[in-house]
C-alpha cells in the first residue's frame, strides 16, 4: 500500500472517532507494509487527556509488537502530532512519521514548532507531510462547524 492508501485506512478511524463525537483524528502504525496499530482520538469518552490518536495506535503497536520500541515503523496520522505525541513518538523509536493536515494552533512537526528538527534530543524521524492534507482538513473543518452550529441552536 501506498501513503496515501494507509492514510485513507487513518481517515476511516477518524471518521470513526467523529462518529463518538471525538475530534476526528487517526493514526494507523505499519511495519514491513502491514498494520500493527490503530488508534483515533478518544480523550473524551476515555476522560484520558493523553488519549490522542497517535498514543492509542502506538500503544496498539506495541502490544501487537510485544515491545514498546517500535523500530523501523511508519505512523500515518491525519493531523500534524502535538508536542506530547511527538514524546511518545520518539520513545517508541518511530522511523517514520506521515501526516495529513497542518494544525497551525499545536503542530509540533513544524507548524508551531519543529521538535524533530531539534538537534538536542536523542531521536529523531523522517517527516512527511501534506499528504492527502486537503481531505484530513476537510473532515476536521466540517465537524467543527457542525459542533458550532450545534452549540449556536442550543
């Protein structure tokens, strides 16, 4: 499968966390081009801030794996990691990291700040982004208008 073809599998759990009224955000990990984990946004109905789509997938992984480093992996997300995602990136040992749509508000990989580019740390990815960008920024941008429309009737 492609980047655009796992990101695609990534969009599905968004839409899947949209569905439980999470801001729709997934990630999927893959190794040697199968899916070892999955994961979307669930802060909410977990009450668990760490709870981001990025965490579950890895912490799929690594049960999948057996082991918490996650070396030689790619993770597709469809909105640019936060800071603390980018943490938990790094100690899994993430190879690669794939995201869809800048967030100019948290985004860690370059937006608001660019920890992968930091030459301090002890890990760093390779970092691709934009892909499929305008369908991940579509799906956040509709169901925020739609959660404010929400919130106008009300």
């Amino acid at each position: 499968m492609s980047d655009e073809e796992f990101m695609g599998v990534a969009l599905e759990l968004a839409r899947e966390g949209a569905a439980f009224d999470e801001v729709p955000v997934g990630a999927v990990v893959v190794k040697d081009g199968e899916i070892v984990g999955r994961g979307f946004n669930q802060p909410i109905g977990r009450h668990d801030p760490t709870a981001h789509a990025e965490v579950m997938a890895l912490r799929d992984a690594a049960e999948c794996l057996g082991n918490y480093r996650l070396p030689g992996c790619t993770l597709y997300v469809t909105l640019e990691p936060c800071a603390m995602c980018i943490g938990a990136i790094f100690h899994a040992r993430i190879a690669r990291v794939v995201f869809g749509a800048r967030d100019p508000k948290t985004g860690a990989a370059g937006s608001v700040i660019d920890l992968f580019a930091e030459e301090r740390l002890n890990h760093h990815a390779e970092i691709v982004g934009g892909v499929r960008a305008e369908e991940c920024g579509a799906l956040l941008s509709s169901f925020f208008a739609a959660r404010r429309q929400k919130t106008a009737v009300a």
